[in-house]
C-alpha cells in the first residue's frame, strides 16, 4: 500500500517539476510589466502635458483677440475724448454736438452718456438732459483733474443702481490753463465682451486696476459687477502669460490666459483672464489615463497572482514529497476501507487491510472494483459518487449500505494516460435502516398532527380498493380556509399556525371513526368518507363547516379569530382506478363555494356528458 501510494505522489511532483518554467519565467515578466508601466506613465504624463499646451495655445490666442477688441473700444472713448477737445479748441461746444457725437459712438460704447465740466463744477455741455447730474462721485472726480490735468482718470462705481464706468480727462487752452473736464460715463452692463461665442467650460473676466469686476463671460456667471475678487491660488503655466489658477469662487482648476489693457498714457490697466477648466479639456485625456491605470493594475493583480501561485507550487512540491510516506502509513494502518482503482479498466490497484477483511478476495488487486456492489452498474455507469447517498455493496456480512468518497489521482498529463481514484467507504448501515424508519414515520403533518399528503394518497388508494370490491359509496371533501392570508398578514403567521391546529381539531371532531382528514396543503384539508353517499358527505361537509364557523379561536395575545371555511364534495366513480378524478371535481365544486361567496358548501355538479364541468379557478382563502 505505501508503495502504491509513494508511485502516484511521484506522478503528480513530475508534473509539477515540468511546470516549474513559470517560476523562472517570472521575472522576466516582472521586468516586462514593470517597462510597460513606465512607458504607460510616461505616455500619460506626455499627453497631459500635450493637453495644457494645446489648451494654453487656443487660450492666448483667444486673449489676445478679446484684448484686441476691448482696447478697439478703448480707442473709441479716446477718439471721442479727441473729439470733445477738437470743439473745445474750436469754441463749438454745444449739447448738440455732444448728443450727436455719443449716437455716434453707440455701436462702441453702448448708451453712454458724455459731460463737460468748467474746472469749478459747472456744466459746460452734456449729450442728454439728464447727463449732467449722471455722473458719480463728480466733486472728487474734479478734484482729482485739477490735481493732475494731465491723467486719465477711471473708475467703476455702482450708481443709481447700475455699475458704471467713469472716464475723465481735463482740457487746457492756449495758455496752458484748464479750462474744461470732459467726463464719459458708459453702463458696465453693455460690456465689450458681449457676443463672444467661447468653447463650454470658459469663463472671461475683465477687471479694473483694483481688482474689481467690470465684466464677465458667461453673462450669468454668478459674479456681481462691481466685486472685488480676491487672489486664487496660482502655479506657472505651461505656456507664456498663462497660470493655473485654483478659484476662489467654486474652488475649481482653471488654465488662465493673462493679458494687461493699458488705459491710454496713465499707469492704470485693465486685467483680462480668459479661463478654461482643467477638467474640461482633460476629459478625454483623464479616460485615457484611467483606462492604463486599471491595465496597469490588472497586470499588477495577475503579475502578484503568478508569484503567489509559483510560491504555493514549491511550497506544494516541497510538502507532497516530506508527507508522502506519512500519508501512506496513515492510510495504511487506518480503520476505514480504502482502494485505490483504475478509473479506465475499473481494477483495483491496490486496498488497505481494512478493506481486505470487509470485502475479503473480492478486493485483491487486479479485481474488477464493480463486483463489489449489489448493483454492479452503480460504478460502471458513473465514477463519481455522492459523498451523501449510500452505495449498496457485497461485503463478508451480506449487503451492506456505504457512503464513498472518491478523489482522483493523476498518473501523468498525457491524453492516453491512466487515471486513478482513491476511495475511501464508511458503512451507513445503522444510519440508513433509521432513515428508512424515520422516513416511514414521517406521514404525519407535525403542525396540525393530521396525516400528511403522502399518508393522504396512501389512504385514498385504500379507500379506493375496499370501495371497488365492497361496490360501496365513497365521497371525499375538499375544504380550504377562507381569506387565510388575511389571518397570517393581520396577526402573524404564529396566529395562522394557531389557527390550522384549531381547525384540525375541530375537524377530527367533526367526523366519524371512519372518516379520514389530511392536511395536504398550506391553508387546504381534504377529508375521505367511506361508505358514504353525496348525500350523506353534504351533511358532514355542513357540520363541519358549521362547527368551524362556530369555534372562536384564540390566538397568542388573546385576541379571538372566527375562521370560515368553504368546502367541495365530489363522488368516487367505479370506473375510475383511483380517487384522482373525484380530487379534481371536488377542487372544481371548492372553487365554485368560493365564487359563491365563501363559508359555504358546493357539491360537483355532473356535466350531461357524464363528467364533471370544468371551471376556472377561484381566488383560494389565500388571497
């Protein structure tokens, strides 16, 4: 036996030893994942680095041509200044001029409204009637020219309220003096960064000197005109004049074009910041990448996947060979019976002494393991046993019932090589004869104690025999609780145990000595009355739905439940083999008494052609 054993462990280490390539094989897969996830990396880092060029590119370019255009505006409110300075040079100043002047300007500038002011605060000349007293914060506006003829004076101020643009300017005469202050107040709101059509994810904001919004793309950003932003937090771009810039409005990463709008010869400037969000022209990039981080780790998985698996093949090779002599001994010298078998030519190789005394000659070696069983083709047929069901076999003793257990020994991985299957027998005699007694036992219904459905059919075909050779009446009942789902549903299924253990009872009271009650499904009973005519069944059926009717039933809590019950009766034919005919009639005059209206009892109606009309079915108690 032990060399036996010590051969096919020896199989099975050959084959392991030729599939040991892997190990070796397993660096240079570590190498080759390792080079295909840098280069993975490297490819992703390029493409998003790609990406913030390629974006920071289309964003100068927009920048540019927006500054373009707001300084083409710019230019219009320092032709119109030139204008205004042109007339008064002239001496033809005059409101008319000024209003004509601003309807020219409007495409530019919007409806902007122009003033001239004498340096003490007096109107010279306006473009509207209401121009004059339009203009905010004019006494320190005035101050400030005085002080400086010279500059350029602007400023964003929320006026009456709108947000406003104030442009300023002083005038001097031929000697030097100044002598007028020509002022230009242009609505915010009709921005020059109206119109722009810019790709979903851009914003645009133009600010003053101090930080203050002066406008804004999207128009229905949630920025006010007006406010004072304060500064993000911001890293160098991947490209001149650009930043990326981390808002602080809605804390998202944006790529930031800059350009600086100087206002005229002054050392004030407006800021432009045209945005895009990173995560918008990263998307397609960031799939990308996504898609080789979860390569990256797949191969990972199945790269850690083999180390494992060549560390559990040695550890396997290594314990195999240590324990292969152990094993034998212990199999050996064991008390249960085990073989070992050719699975193709289904002769023993070899059997433990146990075996031996068992089965005696019938188990040496080179018998066919088949003649071991009562019924031979329980091998032949298929050499896979249920470790659960007992196996019946020859023994010294006579027959006797064995669980197997079998477990496949691989000779050699070659197609034409032979297997073999170690199996070990435990006898289950004792067990099996209690199975069969307990399954003989088990006819009894353990909720209600009334016999079950297998004891029913048992019975019926009884029923069946003595009326056929008596010729005498038989009926049977079939009764179904009404609206039982109700009663499980309402008080819990406890009460509706509670309730067919009460009905149970109540039945058994109900019918003779003779008589036979089954429960044969969840809330359905069925009752068998020998010698008993249609007639006679009605009148027990009427008892007994009467005394179920009238039996409070007490459930846990002590609350009372009144069960009805609606009943159908069908006769035994002398005709027929058995009582499957007259169940069915029954069932059909059971569902009739339910369509009736329930709590009743209905007899099967004979159909003129002999047989019982067929009905559809009712709504059982259940529903």
């Amino acid at each position: 036996m032990a060399r036996s054993l010590t051969t096919t462990v020896r199989w099975t280490l050959d084959y392991i030893a030729r599939k040991s390539w892997l190990r070796r094989a397993l660096i240079v897969l570590a190498l080759l994942v390792t080079l295909d996830i840098l280069i993975n990396s490297w490819q992703s880092w390029h493409d998003l680095r790609a990406a913030d060029a390629v974006a920071a590119q289309r964003l100068n370019a927009e920048a540019s041509l927006i500054a373009a255009r707001i300084l083409d505006r710019l230019q219009a409110v320092s032709v119109s200044m030139t204008q205004i300075e042109n007339m008064l040079d002239s001496q033809t100043l005059a409101d008319v001029e000024l209003t004509r002047l601003a309807t020219v300007m409007r495409p530019a500038l919007g409806h902007g409204r122009i003033a001239v002011f004498a340096p003490d605060g007096r109107l010279l000349a306006k473009s509207s009637s209401d121009a004059g007293n339009q203009v905010p914060d004019l006494d320190s506006l005035l101050a400030r020219i005085r002080h400086d003829p010279s500059t350029l004076v602007t400023d964003l101020t929320a006026w009456a309220q709108e947000v406003v643009f104030t442009f300023a300017k002083g005038h001097r005469n031929q000697a030097g003096e100044l002598d007028a202050v020509i002022v230009q107040v242009i609505n915010v709101e009709q921005h020059p960064l109206e119109g722009m059509d810019l790709p979903a994810g851009s914003a645009v904001l133009l600010l003053d000197s101090g930080g203050r919004v002066i406008a804004r793309y999207p128009a229905d950003l949630a920025i006010p005109a007006g406010l004072r932003l304060a500064d993000g937090t911001a890293t160098a771009g991947p490209a001149p004049m650009t930043r990326f810039l981390r808002s602080p409005l809605d804390g998202t990463q944006q790529l930031v074009a800059t350009r600086k709008i100087p206002l005229g010869s002054t050392a004030n400037y407006w800021t432009l910041d045209v945005g895009l969000a990173v995560n918008v022209y990263r998307a397609s990039v960031r799939q990308s990448l996504y898609f080789n981080l979860a390569g990256a780790a797949t191969v990972l998985v199945m790269l850690a996947s083999a180390a494992l698996l060549v560390r559990r093949e040695r550890q396997l090779y290594d314990q195999v060979e240590q324990f292969a002599s152990v094993i034998s001994t212990i199999v050996k010298s064991i008390p249960t019976p085990v073989v070992v078998v050719q699975t193709g030519a289904g002769k023993i190789l070899v059997a433990n002494e146990t075996m031996l005394a068992a089965f005696g000659a019938l188990a040496d070696k080179g018998q066919p393991f088949a003649r071991l069983f009562v019924a031979p083709t329980a091998w032949t047929e298929n050499h896979a046993f249920n470790p659960n069901e007992a196996v019946a076999m020859l023994t010294r003793d006579g027959p006797r019932h064995m669980l197997l257990h079998s477990t496949r020994l691989r000779a050699d991985m070659q197609a034409d090589a032979s297997d073999a299957l170690l199996v070990s027998l435990v006898d289950v005699s004792h067990q099996q004869q209690q199975l069969t007694q307990l399954r003989t036992e088990a006819e009894v219904d353990a909720l209600t104690g009334l016999p079950n459905r297998r004891s029913f059919a048992k019975a019926a075909a009884q029923a069946v025999g003595h009326a056929q050779r008596r010729h005498s009446p038989l009926s049977l009942l079939a009764l179904d609780l009404d609206y039982f789902k109700r009663v499980n549903d309402t008080y819990g299924h406890a009460a509706g145990d509670c309730v067919l253990a009460a009905v149970a009872r109540v039945l058994e009271g109900a019918l003779r000595e003779h008589d036979l009650a089954a429960r044969v499904g969840g809330e359905e009973f069925a009752v068998i009355l020998p010698n008993t005519t249609t007639e006679q069944a009605q009148i027990v059926a009427e008892r007994i739905r009467t005394a179920i009717w009238n039996t409070p039933i007490v459930v846990e809590g002590g609350q009372t439940i009144s069960q009805t019950v609606s009943i159908g009766i069908a006769s035994y034919r002398e005709v027929e083999d058995d009582l499957a005919g007259a169940q069915e009639r029954a069932d059909v005059a059971l569902y009739a008494a339910k369509r009736a209206g329930r709590n009743c009892v209905h007899l099967a109606t004979p159909h003129p052609s002999g047989t019982t009309e067929e009905e559809p079915p009712a709504p059982s108690g259940s529903e």
